[in-house]
C-alpha cells in the first residue's frame, strides 16, 4: 500500500484524466451512433456527470428572439425542467457571461464572488457552486455546457479543459445537424436562398465573436476597477453592446438586404432588461414591423437608453413597471415606440442630461423625432421614425 500523499495526490489525478479522455471517447462514439439529436443531448450530459461526478449538470440554448437560455437537456433536474427552464443572458449570470464572453467562467461558492448572481431556480436545488463553458459552432457562441454542485467546489483547470472538449464535441454535432438536406441542396429555387443564408450566418458569427471581444473585455476591466461608478459606467456600456448585439441575432436575409424584425427585437431587448433588474416588470406590446439594420440599432438603442434611465431614477424599494409599445401605420410609413414607466417622474435636470442628448442624436440619424413628457405618475419617451429610407 502506497502512503506516500504527494504519490497518492498524483494517482488520484491521473485517474481522472483517464476517466476524462474514457468518457470522451464515449461521447465520440455516440455522436456516431445516435443520430435523434435530442436522444444524443441526453446523453451526453449523463456521460458529463460521470466525469465530473456532479449530480447537476445542464446545456442552455440561446435563444434569440426571447433573449434568453433555455434548458435544452440536463440531469438531476426537477421533473418538467427540461424544455421549460429559462436564465438569463446577462453578465451578472455565470452562464450568461460564459455565453456572452465565449470564454470559461466558474463560481466556487454564490456569495463570496462579487458580480455573481444566483437564479431561483439554482437556489431551488441548493446549487451554490457552477462552472460553465460556451458551446461554439464557427467560433461564435451557440449556447452553454453547465455542471452545477451543491457543495462549494473549486473547479479545477482539468475540468474545465475536460468540459471545453466535450462542448467542442457537442458543437460540432450541432453544425452537422444543421446543415440542409443533400437533396434540398440539389433544388436550383433554393440554392440562391441558401447561398444568402449561409453568408449571413457567417457574418453573423463573425460580428457576434467581435461583441463577445468587446463584452470579455469589459469584464476584465471591472475585475481591475472597484469603484461602483465605475462599475456602473461599464455596465452602461455592456447594455448597449448588448442591444446592438441583439439586433444582429434578429437578423434575416432579403432581396433589398439586411432585415430585422423589429417586432422580435423589441421583444428579445425587452426580455433582456428585465433579466437583469429586481422588482421592475416590463409589459410589452409590438406590431410585427420589420425594417433595415441601419434603422434597427438606433430605435433599440433608444429603447435601451430610455429603459435604463427610468431603472436608475424612477422607483424606489418597491419598483414598478416599464411598458414599451411598437405600433405601426403612424402617418406616411411611419412607427412609434414608447416607453413608459410608472415612477416617480423626472426630479433633475440631470436625470435627462445626456441621456436625452443620445436618444435625440439617434432619431435624428433616422429622420424621427423623440418627445419626453414626465410628472409625478411617470415618465413617458416617445420616437416617431419611419421605417424605411
């Protein structure tokens, strides 16, 4: 029997790479074998939980028109979590940061690591330690491997590696599942249609790793600063990335170019400010509009900037609520977005100092206009544009 515990430390992780590489090897094999894409998530994230041994572990879809990550498989879940479980995209969130900086994160214990908030639904099953890596196709983040402990756990270099290869695997499952039927390739009305598709996505994941640079970026920044302001200054401008970065999920190919539908942006922008506040709800309403990217990012900037402010400003401890609503067939071609909120109004004039002056630069880049009305009931922003140059 070997004493020796330097010896003993060592065999102890060379098992576990072994088991790593086994399981591994295993998930391989089924990326062969299964070819039901669901039936193959299932099991691979039982394979995971073998690795690690971790009862709790997950995969998140992105999903861009709600802006949010659903659970698209897991293990040691409540019954019904699977399919319907959501979280949030944002920074604040483990995997939301994961997903959005396409970089590893890990949280050896909820409450000891700042910038790090716990969801309910991983207060409900006692989860106080995660680490998460991004599942990637073509270098841009599709969505986000998780395992999950009830015990604090300081997840070693080796798991993560050994769950950014498993990721790598599911990403390259993911990119062969998606890819057209061979017959439907062959069909001359399609190949046109397709050839554009395939463009846009690849440009959509090129824009999509520049945003992921910018938000990792940011991130590192606030690690270096502890001033709150500063904090606050950052997370500014990571909401706005965001929003620019949400237009370009909404994006669709059409033969005048570039579309988005604004109706699905608003929505998508929307489910993402509400994510990333307490006690504020945020009621939305949209025509189903669609209009260019030009026009697009300047109407979901000001709804962003308009969002923020009444967050920051208008309520107190017992928050409130945001409505948004995009309405169309306003004038000659023209749309309406108005936010809303039930706060307090506007105390200062430095509530509305370049704030204002941003949204008002905006409507100007598109041919609107934004009129501001605020009294002790709340505050109401409104942008008039029209929606096609």
């Amino acid at each position: 029997m070997n004493d020796n515990p330097d010896q003993q430390g060592e065999a102890h992780v060379l098992d576990k790479v072994r088991r790593h590489v086994r399981i591994l090897v295993d998930i391989g094999r089924l990326s062969a074998e299964i070819t039901d894409f669901d039936r193959f998530m299932s099991q691979v994230v039982v394979q995971i939980s073998r690795a690690v041994e971790i009862h709790h572990v997950k995969i998140l879809r992105y999903r861009p028109e709600m802006s949010d990550l659903l659970l698209v498989a897991g293990v040691g879940w409540k019954d019904g979590a699977v399919g319907t479980a959501t979280f949030s995209p944002d920074l604040r969130s483990p995997g939301g940061r994961a997903y959005q900086t396409g970089e590893p994160v890990s949280v050896k214990e909820f409450g000891e690591e700042k910038g790090f908030v716990r969801s309910e639904f991983l207060k409900e099953h006692g989860i106080v330690s995660v680490s998460n890596v991004p599942v990637l196709i073509d270098g841009a983040a599709w969505g986000v491997l998780e395992v999950d402990s009830t015990t604090p756990r300081d997840f070693s270099e080796d798991t993560t590696e050994f769950l950014t290869a498993a990721a790598a695997m599911i990403g390259i499952v993911l990119r062969h599942a998606a890819r057209p039927d061979q017959e439907a390739s062959l069909m001359a009305a399609l190949a046109v249609a397709q050839k554009r598709e395939v463009l846009l996505r690849e440009m959509q994941h090129r824009v999509k790793n520049n945003f992921q640079l910018v938000l990792s970026s940011i991130s590192i920044q606030k690690r270096r600063y502890h001033d709150v302001e500063a904090h606050r200054a950052l997370d500014h401008v990571a909401s706005r990335i965001t929003a620019i970065s949400l237009a370009h999920d909404q994006l669709a190919a059409r033969e005048e170019g570039q579309i988005v539908r604004l109706g699905h942006y608003i929505r998508a922008l929307c489910s993402a400010i509400r994510q990333q506040v307490d006690q504020v709800d945020v009621d939305v309403e949209c025509d189903e509009l669609e209009s260019s990217i030009d026009r697009a990012l300047p109407v979901g900037l000001i709804l962003n900037e308009a969002a923020m402010n009444s967050i920051k400003h208008a309520f107190g401890a017992g928050g409130g609520t945001i409505r948004v609503r995009l309405v169309g067939g306003i004038g000659y071609g023209e749309a309406r977005l108005t936010v809303s909120d039930d706060g307090r109004g506007i105390q200062s004039a430095n509530q509305v100092g370049s704030g204002l002056k941003l949204m008002t630069s905006l409507a100007r880049q598109i041919g609107g206009a934004i009129d501001q009305q605020s009294d002790e009931s709340g505050t109401t922003t409104t942008l008039t544009f029209p929606l096609m140059s």
